[in-house]
C-alpha cells in the first residue's frame, strides 16, 4: 500500500464554532457531527428503520452491480471519497472487470489506513494507494492507461451546499480526465413524512446524533446547557433539503471565545443540509462540473437513485 500524506489541517473545533455561532442564522457545521461518539451514532442511524437511505442504496446495488461493472469496464482505477471500509467499496471492486487499482482519500489517516489494509488483504494483487487530504483538495493522480473512476456513495453530496457540490464534483471532472466516470448515490425528492421521519426516528438516535454537538462543545471548552435543547427535522422547499436544527426549549445562551449567543425559546442553531435532487437539479449540477449523466439505477419506489456519469 502507498500512503501519500497532504497533511490536510483539521479545523479545531472550538474556533469554527465561535465564527460560526456568529453567523446569522448561527450554525453549528456538519463536519464537526462525526467525533467518536457521533460516528457510532451515525452508525446507528444507518439501521434505524425510518432512516431508508443505506438499505435502499445497498438494495440498489445488489440488484445493479452487474451493470455498473459493464459501464465503468475492465481494468479501471476506482478513486474513492471515505476510507472504503464499507461493504459497498468491497462489493463494487468484486463486482469490476479486472479492477488495476483503487486509490482511497480520506482526511483521517487512521480510518484511511485500516481501509486501505483491509482492502488489501481481501484483495490480493490489486494496488491500494491512501491519501490523507480533505474533500476540498484537488487531487491529481499519476498519468495511467486505466480510465478513473470517482466512487461517491452514500448520499454524502447532499451534505453540501449546491455552490459546494458544484465545486467538488467539478474537481472530481478534472481528476477523473476526459472519458473518466462517476458513480454517485443521492437521495431523491419525496414525500415529506418519509423525509422528516428519516432525519427524526421515533427512537431518538438521530436527536442524540445532533445534540451531541453541544456535548463536545461543553467537552471541549465552551459553554453550553444541552438540556435547554432539542432536535428538529424541518424541510426547506426552496432548496429541496432537510435541515437539522437545535431548537431551544427555553431561554439560554452558549459562550465560545469571544462569541456569546443569547437564544429565546424557538430559536435555533442550524447543524445540517441533506440535500433531496430531483433528475432536474442532479442534471444542473453534473452538467455544470462537467460531467454528464449516462446511467441511473434506482428502487422500484424511486426512493434513492446511483447514476453513473461520464467527464
Ligand atoms: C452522512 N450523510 C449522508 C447523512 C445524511 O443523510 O445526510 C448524515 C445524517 N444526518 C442525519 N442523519 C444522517
């Protein structure tokens, strides 16, 4: 395994939150979700039965494997967002024509390292390279005979703005080369019931998967009272997403640094976009990073869609 290390800065925590507590409206980023405890939770989320975003697309791909591979063709090279861990990265390389090398990018060395020897190990022969960067990195990789092929499951495009998701998957188009491709899973516009419950499961993992921001918040210095909080799934029609919110419960405030916020009750801290497309806007935004959409793979309820695009 090669590892190439970009040494991409992680932005401590308290610092973003006392820019971003002073934003109007305050936010607390996504980003910051994932410590430990948030990462088992965001594991826990991907079982509640509300939340059909993991079932959906892993059902999608066992049903459409045979055909992604005949899209991308023999001898790719898989270029993946994620530490690959996951069953759908082993799933998609079982399933390639011969893959020739599957390179991991990850901003966490130690999740890019144990996705990178697990990939190796249960893939004999096939050549791993890791990189430590951040998503925001133009990576370039080394002149190859093998078409690239960006692997960005998961839904985690919705997580970012659509100006940010422009940018990304336009880094993505210069990566990958002209006749490289893309497989991309998104969640798609639905019914508003299904969307709220899905970001608000009955058994309170993903209330607990929010809250826990201020948890690490108090954990890492700052002043907050978490009981004076609760968690909120609200949709935003103008930007078809589902936004997560921190509402407080009664009056109270939260003191970063130099940033002191001061909340009536009903105000809110937003935490996340999750972005729902419809084949219109999936198309706009493709279209504008360069990439064009050539394949879609989806449930018979159309709930969630992987596309397959070419650069
Ligand atoms: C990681 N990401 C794709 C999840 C989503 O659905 O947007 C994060 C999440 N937030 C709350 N539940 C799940």
């Amino acid at each position: 395994m090669r590892l190439i290390d970009l040494e991409p800065k992680t932005e401590a925590f308290l610092a973003d939150a006392e820019t971003s507590l002073a934003e109007s409206p305050p936010r607390l980023h996504s980003k910051h979700l994932y410590d430990e405890a948030g990462s088992d939770l965001f594991d826990a989320i991907t079982r509640v039965p509300e939340y059909y975003l993991t079932r959906v697309e892993r059902s999608i791909f066992e049903t459409y494997l045979p055909e992604m591979a005949d899209a991308v063709g023999a001898g790719a090279r898989v270029v993946e967002f994620g530490a690959g861990l996951g069953d759908k990265t082993r799933h998609l390389i079982e399933a390639l024509h011969d893959p020739a090398e599957v390179v991991l990018i990850d901003i966490s060395k130690e999740a890019l390292i144990r996705g990178a020897t697990g990939l190796e190990s249960t893939f004999e022969g096939l050549d791993v390279t890791a990189i430590c960067a951040d998503y925001d990195e133009q990576i370039t990789l080394d002149a190859s005979a093998h078409r690239s092929v960006v692997f960005f499951p998961g839904s985690t495009l919705g997580n970012f703005t659509q100006s940010a998701a422009i940018e990304f998957l336009g880094r993505q188009a210069r990566l990958a080369g002209p006749g490289g491709g893309l497989i991309l899973g998104v969640d798609l516009v639905k019914d508003l019931p299904t969307l709220i419950a899905a970001y608000d499961d009955a058994a309170g993992v993903t209330a607990a998967f929010n809250l826990n921001l201020l948890t690490r918040l108090v954990e890492a210095g700052g002043q907050a009272e978490p009981t004076h909080f609760k968690h909120e799934s609200r949709w935003n029609p103008v930007h078809d997403r589902i936004e997560m919110h921190l509402v407080a419960t009664e009056p109270t405030s939260l003191k970063v640094g130099a940033t002191t916020l001061q909340l009536e009750a009903g105000d809110s801290l937003l935490t996340e976009h999750c972005h729902k497309y419809t084949p219109a806007r999936l198309d706009a935004i493709l279209t504008q990073a360069g990439w064009t959409r050539a394949r879609t793979w989806t449930d018979a309820d159309a709930k969630f869609a992987v596309i397959w695009a070419t650069a």
